[in-house]
C-alpha cells in the first residue's frame, strides 16, 4: 500500500505518517500526549512533563497519545547557535565518532532513547556516561502523529 507519494526531499522533510517517517531515513520517535491543537501546531506533553511544539499531522486530536519524530540531524545540543523552540533533557549514554560527524545516544526519561548526529568540528560536545545534557530543535523539524 502506498503511504506518500512525493518527491525525495519532501519525503525526508515532511512524511505525512510515522511509517513514511521511519521508512525514509534515520529518525527518533518519542512518545507524548497531545495537550491541544492550534492551526498546524501540536503542543505534546513528554513522559518527563515537558512540553513540545511539532507539526500537527492528519487526523492528530487533543487528549490524544502521540509519536513526535525528529531526525538526527535537526537535533542539536546546547549551547549552540541555532534556533529553536523545544527542549528537553536527556541523559547521555556513549558517542560513535564517524569522521566528518559524530553520532551521540541519550535516553529519556522514559527510557527511550534518541540519537543526535553532530558535526565532527570545535564545538562538538564531551560527555562522560550519564552527564545531562538539553537536546534542543525547531518545531518545524518535528511532527506529531497518532501513536
């Protein structure tokens, strides 16, 4: 069954559910519950009570559980100098250097775990196993689905 027909970059960037998401590319899935929806925006409380502003996909309701996805790449690690409008903690857990990036594993509150790929320069973060660090994003970089 076709899920999304669309081209490559709007595949990547914008899946219309969480198996196109899944399917296309790496990308973290965490659960939520969607406190409300106003215009294309979800407000999504995290298991660890933080809230969470993503693109609220087709047939998302309030009072509603949810899986937010956001790619790797689109996560960054304070301090840095990028935008954003969410944050949570995580706590760390190891780091894979793979040359030009490095890909770093934290977990939630939950117990889930995300990964965050950072480019491999200057600014890239040192932790030591179990340090707290804040993942931070842009709400247009996540999206809401029915869990």
């Amino acid at each position: 069954m076709v899920q999304q027909c669309a081209t490559p970059a709007e595949l990547y960037e914008r899946p219309t559910n969480a198996f196109v998401a899944d399917f296309i590319g790496e990308n973290n899935f965490i659960a939520g519950k969607v406190d409300s929806i106003q215009g294309d925006t979800a407000l999504v409380t995290v298991p660890n009570g933080e809230k969470v502003k993503a693109q609220a996909a087709d047939g998302i309701q309030a009072g509603q559980a949810a899986k937010l996805s956001v790619r790797p790449e689109k996560l960054f690690i304070l301090p840095t100098s990028h935008a954003y409008d969410n944050h949570m903690k995580a706590k760390f857990v190891t780091r894979h250097y793979v040359g030009d990036f490095i890909r770093y594993y934290f977990k939630l509150a939950d117990g889930s775990e995300i990964n965050v790929k950072v480019l491999n320069d200057m600014a890239a973060p040192d932790f030591a196993e179990g340090d707290v660090a804040e993942i931070v994003w842009l709400e247009g970089d996540c999206f809401a689905y029915p869990a």
